[in-house]
C-alpha cells in the first residue's frame, strides 16, 4: 500500500512563470536578509512569511492545507533553488511528513529507497518523513533548479528555537 502521495496543483501549471517570478524575488530577499544558502537555513524563514502578501501564495498555501492530514499542526517551508551539481544527495528530515513542490524542476527525479518520482512542474510530493531520499538529475541544466520543501509536524514543544514554524 502506498504511503505517500503526488498531486497535481493546475495553480502552478496555469501560473507558472509567475510561480517562477516569485520564488525568484523570494531567494533574492532571503539573500539580502540571511546571506546564506536557503536549502540549509530553513529553521531561519518560512517560504510563505517571505512571499506575504502575495495572492498566489496565499492560494498556493491554501491548496497545501488542503493535502496535509488533519493531524498535522505546524509547519516549516523552505525554497530549494540549485544548478545540476548542486542537488540534494541522499538526506533525511526527521518530522511526521516531508514533503515538496515542484515549482521548475527541470529534468529531475526524487529518489527513495524503493520508489522514485518523475519531478514535474505542479507535482506536490507529501509522504511520512524519516525516510531517506536524493536528487537525480536526468538531463543537465543551465538555469537553476526550484522546488520548495517543506515539513509538518502533529507534536511540537513550546519554546522553540526554529523561526521557520507555522500554524496549517
């Protein structure tokens, strides 16, 4: 039994370029904030904190509560943006679910330990989280990469320090 689940969001399909657009501003802002890599300082920002008050966003954000499972509480979402040489080799994230959103993913696929998925523009990925996962480049690219990860959580202790958490 599949444990895990893709959907297709026609949001980012029918807007893609603006998608694009804006996630693009986004990096550039959080460059000019944290002048470090978006992917690794993802407890620092939320993907959505950083595009408010964009309309497309907030529908963006909409659609996504309406995929995690009713347990999920918190949430943090982080903006992947990489060259070929620079995806994501094998890695971890240690939360209830884990998941990503396919906003220019060029010709990739999201490896596991025993399935795999072909990355599509509008393909939004959710399955539990602790499971090992990779990169796979098919075809190089010369423009980068952009996905947005992110990570839901059911149980969540007061205080923390991860500045990237918000209510779904």
């Amino acid at each position: 039994m599949k444990d895990h689940k893709v959907h297709t969001s026609e949001l980012i399909i029918n807007h893609h370029q603006e998608f694009v657009d804006l996630v693009s501003e986004c990096y550039d802002f959080h460059q000019k904030i944290f002048n470090e890599d978006s992917t690794w300082s993802y407890a620092k920002y939320n993907f959505f904190s950083l595009a408010a008050p964009s309309p497309l966003a907030r529908d963006l954000f909409d659609e996504l509560r309406t995929l995690i499972p009713s347990d999920g509480k918190w949430m943090q979402c982080w903006i992947n943006r990489h060259m070929s040489d620079e995806v994501l080799d094998w890695h971890n994230h240690d939360w209830d679910y884990h998941g990503y959103i396919c906003i220019d993913p060029k010709e990739t696929r999201t490896s596991f330990w025993d399935y795999s998925i072909v990355n599509e523009i509008g393909n939004i990925y959710i399955g539990p989280g602790h499971r090992q996962h990779k990169v796979c480049v098919d075809e190089d690219f010369d423009s980068p990469r952009i996905t947005l990860g992110f990570d839901i959580t059911t149980v969540m202790e007061p205080p923390t320090p991860l500045l990237s958490l918000i209510p779904v």
